[in-house]
C-alpha cells in the first residue's frame, strides 16, 4: 500500500469519528447547545483546541468579533467553520466567506457533519488564521530579568501578566497570584460573559465582569426564540398556556443538560438534551429521570452549600433563584387562568446550586403537567408571564465578585451556570451591530 | 531472563495496553449509551478507532511559548508508568512480564510518580486552565497517594511479601476482598483519582474546558487518553490480583479468572463516569485526609489480626 493511498484510509476512517466541535455561542442561540449535544454523530468539546468544526450560533456583536477569530485560530488543521444563524441572516457574514452558512430552521447536524467530512477528506480547505500570529505586546527588556518587574515576579514582559504576590483570602497560605480574561466563548459561562479573574492556586483571588456595556439594546432575551414566548409576545395578545409552559420546560432542560455536562455526566446531559429538544407531553416521562438525578447522591454532594444566594439578593434575581431560596415569588400565582389549572409555585429552601438544579427540574415537571391540563386555555391579553429565566439584576457582576472571591473555581463557574445571567438582557451587549 | 523473554514481556504489556485501552473506550462509549437510553450502534465498537485515526490526521496545535520537550514527553511518560505498573501484575500463576520480588513496590512507584506526567501536561502549554489542573492533581495526588499505599500495603501482610505472586497465592480460600474489606473500596478510589477518572476528574473537568488537555489536540491528544484509559487497565488488573484472588477461581483457566475479574473492575471504574458528578477539589482533599487515611489505617491494622 502506498503512503498516498494508507493516508487516504487513514482520512476515510477518521471521516466516520464523531465530529468535534466547538461550539461558539452569540445572541440568538436558544436551542444551540442542546441540538449539538443530542446528536450522535457530533461531540461538543469545551475546548476548541482539538475541534475539527467551529459552529457559530446566532448573532456575534461586533465587539466579540475579535475573541472569535482567537477561537478559531486556536483549532487544529483541518478545520472548518459553520455559521449557523439564530436571527435568520442568510448572507455571509464580513470576514467569514469561508464559512458554511446554515439557517436557523435547517437540519445543523447534517451540515455540521458534511463540513467536517469535506475538510477531513480534503474535499474543502481547511480554513486558514484571522489574526497576526503576534505577540500582544513586546518583551519589555526592563528589570533584572528582563520582563518588567521586579525580582522574578510581577511585570507583563510579552502583554501577559506573570504571578505575582497576592494577599490571601482564605486560608492563611499566600500563594502567587495570575491574572486571566476568561471568555466571552468560554463553555460553561453564559454567552458573551468576559471574567477578568486573578487566581490563587485553584482559588478566585479577585473576579470582575469585563463585557462592556454597549449602546443599542433591543430589549430582547438574548435566549431566542423560547423567551419569545413569554417575553414579548404575552404582553400583546394572548397566548396559549400549554405553549407557554412547554417553552419554559424546553428552556429549564436544556439548562439541566448543560449542567450535568459541567458536571461530568455527559451521558445523561445526552439524555436531557434529547428530552429537551422533544419535550415529553407526559409528566411521567420524567418521572425516571427526575428519581436517577434526585437519588444521584454525589451530584448533590458537588453542589449542596455551594453558591447560596438569598434575601434580598435572591428576590433581586427573581425566577427560579428567588424561589430556590424559599421566595414564592412567581407572576403566575396572580393569573386567573393558572388559577383555574391549581398552579402553586414550587419553592426550595436552601438558595445553593443543589437547590436551583432542583428547582429547575421541578418546574420543568410542573410545566409539562400545566401544558397537559391546559387544553386550548390562552392567557388573558397583557397578562405578565412568568419567564423561564428573567434578566439579572443590573449589578449582577458586582453580586458575582462578592459571591465568588475567595471560592475555588470549579464552584465559581458552577455557580455562575447555576445562575445563568442573560448578559445580552442585563444590558451588556448589543443585538443590532454584528460581525 | 533470556533476550526472547524481555521481547516477549514487552511485547505482553504492550498488547495488553492497547488491547485494554481499546476496551475502556468501548465500554465507556456502550455505558454511555445504557444511561443516555440510546441504541447500542456499530459506531460504539468502531468509534474508538476512528478517533484515533482522526487524531493522527489532526495537526498538534501550539500555545504561546510553551516548553515543548516537557508537553511532549507528558503522555509518553503517563503510558510508561501505566506499562511499569501493569508489568508486574500476575496474569497466572505461571505468566507474568516482570518476576520481581517487590512488584508491589513497584506498582506503587509507578503510581506515586504519575503526578509527574500530569503535571507537565498541565504546566508546559503555558496556559492557565491546564496550569490551575496541574494545581489540582498535586493536591489530588498528596490525597490519594496514602490511602493508596496503605491498601496496598494492607494486602502484603497476610502474605507476608511484596511480591504480587505471593500475594495473589495467599488468597486460597479466602480472598482479600472478603478478610479486608476496606482495601478492594480505597483501592478503587485511588484508581479512579490516578487516572483522574469520572468523578475524580479534577485536572482535566469540563470547568477548566479540559484542563490539562485543553491546550492538546492530534496525536497528543490520542496518547494522553490512551495513557489514561492504560492506567485504569493497570489498576483494575492490581485490583483484581490484590484483591480478588486474581488467577484463583474454580473451572476456568487461571489467565482467564484473572481476565474476568480485571474487566469487572474496569467497568465498575468506567462506569463510575456516567453515574457520579465530579466531586469538589476542597471535599475530596477533606475526605482523603479526614476519612480516607484513618480508614486505611484501620485496614492495615484489621491485616495485621489477620496476620496473627
């Protein structure tokens, strides 16, 4: 056998994996996450180093334009790009010709696969880089070491700050320092979320939300199009609960599945990501589901007394975080139609990130027994829906550093999922300009 | 040992890696399609091979000045102490790599300078969620290590030997698993923490986008898993000798006992993936020292009744 003709076998096999992917998530990307990861054929990667396929999901503020070309320089060869619109643009976006441009209603795992094929098998070029391979900023030549501070430590020497002595936060053991800009495509925070982090260790020495708030918000969730539902098109008319409340069980499991994969437990993040993509019209069809992850003792014991958030600062999130601290704050207990279906909203005690896993299941539960009750019920015009998941409150970076400084950061970022702020409806980010 | 011996026992470990490698893939691939509630596809019995083929076509992706000798050695590094360890593990009574007197010493070198491996991975991309896994796994490691080698150490008094064959033959009658009941679960524990497995991922968990391997891609990629999946191979075949009487059993061939009881270990450890979250850096360093080692202590101590 030739060289030529085993690296053609080599090619055709590896054209049969899974198809790697990373998944870069914009405005617009409800549904984005759950789709990739329900599928088989695809594997979502939390990394984009060894992705052969990076998805671009739903609009990219102008602002981001540059981390997503860093993202896309970070892959392996061969790689290839698919665009796949949250907000129905059809035109290839500037800079991103090379792209596959997939429409929010076409079948993405097909594409996705067909990219990934064509680049393995050379039938498609793999993409070249979108930056400079440069550094961010020259070797300073100052100091003893040359790298601009003083002694071994401190100083930026190539625009990268090295460690440094910081003051300790914990437990009494002082340890260097590094700070880090985590996002705005970091997998597990919510889209477009910019953490500048200084580490001790393992540890959260200082945090401080960096996305910049930017002119010209709509006003719309980011979380197109479920939020949709229940946030823009109550107020006019009147809508069909059973929609309504199987929009907020789709929106509560996907938000569980991704969960579970920061968790670890990738498999049954498959398993709710299917469930979320076709949510059950039977409250039993959770009932297995709902007892495996309650009866999942190390799952509670990852997240029981961590994040707790209550109060005043719980009521000020509202949702399903205010109700996980105890607050029975939930518009649907004024509606006189959810009156007439029995809807008591369910409460959980503890505020922590057990409760608010808990508490998301349990409505998702609730909600597919509501759109079962329902039948044809609307509600009445102007009547204010409940939403999945409201916007944070418009000091939620603020409320982040002091819940997260001094915690390790596999609970700050559990956190931080647990909560899930809509960056893009607190006001950071802008719909209208993208890239 | 002659020269064809040496080839041989290479040869025997090197077959056993990739052949037990390529069975943790699989397994972890037909678990996760159990909990998922998914068909079993061909895809689960071919699936490990394409990836590895996809990782040979991938280019190996580079960071901003990283220490390239040491992120490369890091996965080579990993699968050679997975081989030393696996070496000195009795697959009968009459078939074993490495005869030596001391092979639990050993396998417990091997395990105890895995942190090594691990932590070049993590440190040499110098990047800073590998770095922050690198952290992790020496806290890990310092946890682990003396439940570890006190549950090994616990299983060579009743044989009055380090030698795994000893070892294995001083069950006769009554297995480890039975007469020291807490070494088999400690044991397990720090398998799963050596090859960062499942709940005990800390270095490479989805909160630092892979951690140590977040920076790797390509064949680097392929080897460091494989070295991974090599290190559970070597820990459930340790299991299954230590503690399960490894080539005793009634019927069937010794070599055979000692397969079966290894594969039931090697899915109890890749099982546990799908079944349990990760655990917290800050509990898991808690319970090891605060449980875990009294715990292990007490074992030794029940071993030396035994031993009476």
């Amino acid at each position: 056998m030739t060289a030529r003709a085993s690296a053609g076998w080599l090619t055709a096999v590896a054209a049969r994996a899974e198809a790697p992917v990373f998944l870069a998530r914009g405005i617009g990307t409800a549904d984005a996450d759950a789709r990739l990861r329900a599928s088989p054929r695809l594997r979502v990667l939390d990394s984009p180093r060894a992705a052969a396929v990076l998805v671009v999901a739903g609009c990219v503020p102008t602002e981001l334009a540059e981390p997503l070309a860093r993202v896309h320089d970070q892959m392996a060869h061969p790689r290839a790009t698919v665009w796949w619109s949250g907000a129905g643009d059809s035109a290839p976006p500037v800079g991103w010709s090379h792209a596959t441009i997939v429409g929010p209603r076409d079948d993405i795992e097909a594409a996705v696969v067909a990219a990934y094929r064509d680049v393995i098998t050379g039938a498609r070029c793999s993409e070249q880089t979108l930056l400079p391979d440069v550094d961010p900023a020259p070797w300073r030549g100052v100091g003893p070491y040359g790298h601009g501070g003083t002694g071994m430590t401190g100083g930026i020497p190539y625009g990268r700050p090295m460690a440094g002595r910081g003051d300790d936060r914990r437990d009494g053991l002082t340890l260097d320092v590094v700070l880090a800009r985590i996002g705005p495509f970091f997998a597990h925070l919510p889209e477009g979320l910019v953490l500048e982090v200084t580490f001790a260790g393992d540890v959260v020495h200082d945090l401080t939300v960096k996305t910049p708030p930017v002119a010209g918000v709509d006003g719309l969730g980011a979380r197109l199009p479920d939020d949709a539902v229940t946030a823009t098109m109550a107020p006019d008319r009147a809508v069909p609960v059973a929609a309504i409340e199987l929009a907020r069980a789709r929106q509560h499991l996907r938000w569980l599945a991704r969960l579970l994969h920061l968790y670890g437990l990738d498999a049954l993040a498959r398993l709710v990501a299917t469930k979320a993509l076709s949510v059950p019209r039977e409250p039993q069809e959770l009932t297995a589901l709902t007892r495996r992850l309650e009866r999942c003792w190390a799952l509670g014991w990852a997240t029981r007394g961590v994040g707790v958030i209550d109060g005043v600062s719980a009521a000020l999130w509202g949702g399903p975080v205010a109700r996980a601290a105890g607050i029975p704050r939930d518009a649907r207990a004024n509606s006189p139609v959810y009156a007439t279906l029995g809807f008591q909203p369910i409460v959980h005690a503890n505020g922590d990130n057990c409760d608010r896993w808990r508490q998301r299941l349990a409505e998702a539960v609730q909600a597919i027994e509501l759109a079962a009750r329902a039948g044809t019920a609307v509600t009445e015009p102007g009547e204010t829906i409940e939403p999945a998941a409201p916007p944070p409150p418009a000091d939620f970076g603020d409320q982040l550093a002091a819940l997260l400084i001094g915690t390790e950061w596999g609970d700050a970022v559990a956190t931080i999922a647990s909560l899930d702020p809509d960056v893009n409806a607190a006001g950071y980010l802008s719909k209208g300009a993208t890239v | 040992m002659t020269a064809t011996a040496w080839w041989g026992a290479i040869a025997g470990v090197g077959l056993a890696i990739i052949v037990g490698a390529y069975l943790v893939a699989v397994a972890d691939r037909a678990i996760a399609s159990v909990v998922a509630g998914e068909p079993m596809r061909s895809s689960i019995l071919a699936g490990p091979a394409r990836s590895v083929a996809l990782g040979l076509v991938q280019s190996r992706t580079t960071t901003e000045r990283p220490d390239g000798a040491a992120w490369a050695l890091a996965p080579a590094l990993y699968l050679g102490l997975a081989a030393a360890a696996l070496a000195v593990v009795p697959l009968s009574e009459t078939l074993l790599a490495a005869d030596i007197e001391n092979g639990l010493v050993l396998f417990g070198a091997a395990q105890a300078l895995a942190v090594i491996p691990v932590f070049l991975n993590g440190w040499s991309p110098n990047s800073i969620l590998p770095l922050i896994g690198a952290f992790r796994f020496i806290a890990q490691a310092l946890s682990y290590e003396m439940p570890n080698l006190l549950a090994l150490l616990s299983v060579s008094v009743p044989a009055s030997s380090l030698s795994i064959h000893d070892i294995v033959a001083s069950q006769h009658g009554l297995w480890n698993v039975v007469r020291l009941p807490l070494g088999l679960p400690l044991f397990l524990f720090a398998a799963a923490s050596l090859a960062f497995w499942g709940p005990m991922n800390l270095p490479d968990g989805a909160d630092l986008a892979g951690g140590t391997q977040a920076e790797t891609s390509g064949l680097h990629l392929v080897a460091w898993r494989a070295g991974r999946a090599a290190m559970l191979v070597a820990a459930a075949a340790m299991g299954a000798a230590a503690f399960l009487g490894g080539w005793l059993g009634p019927g069937l061939p010794g070599w055979a006992w000692m397969v079966v009881k290894t594969l039931v270990l090697l899915v109890l450890l890749v099982g546990s993936r799908h079944v349990a979250a990760r655990v917290r850096a800050e509990r898991y360093v808690v319970i090891s020292w605060a449980v875990l080692i009294p715990l292990a202590l007490l074992n030794v101590m029940i071993a030396a009744v035994v031993a009476l």
